[in-house]
C-alpha cells in the first residue's frame, strides 16, 4: 500500500503569525513567511506535506536556533 500524502498550500501574503512557546515564556512573530521554511515560499506561502497515517509533517527541517533567534526577536532585543 503506497503512502497517503495531504498537501497544504496556504497563501500568506504579509499576514503569517506564529508563536514559539517553551511552556514558561512565549515570542510572536507577524510578517512574511520565515525563511527557514524549505521550499519556494517567497515569503508569500506554507507549504507542507503531511503523512496521513502518523500526522508527520514530511518536509520538515527543524530551523536551527539562530533562525529561530532572528525571526522571533525578544522584546529586549527590539528596544534599542
């Protein structure tokens, strides 16, 4: 039995939100898609390939932390 895909494209635009959150503290980002979203996103679009069996998301690559740092700026980092 071959492997069921589901493929998301969301058109974002300027209006991507996210949150990273380490269950003590929480930082928000609003903006184009990050670029450490693989693939042709032009900062317009998430794609993702999600394995429908196991709920994994397929083209996933975990951003690394400075990615992470440079998209979701702490506050303190910001009032300069």
């Amino acid at each position: 039995m071959s492997k069921k895909i589901l493929r998301i494209m969301a058109k974002c635009a300027d209006r991507f939100t996210a949150t990273l959150s380490d269950g003590k503290t929480s930082r928000e980002y609003s903006g184009y898609v990050p670029s450490f979203f693989r693939g042709q996103h032009y900062g317009d679009n998430v794609q993702l390939e999600i394995d429908v069996a196991t709920g994994q998301i397929l083209n996933w690559t975990p951003p690394t932390q400075a990615e992470l740092d440079e998209v979701f700026e702490s506050e303190d980092d910001t009032e300069e």
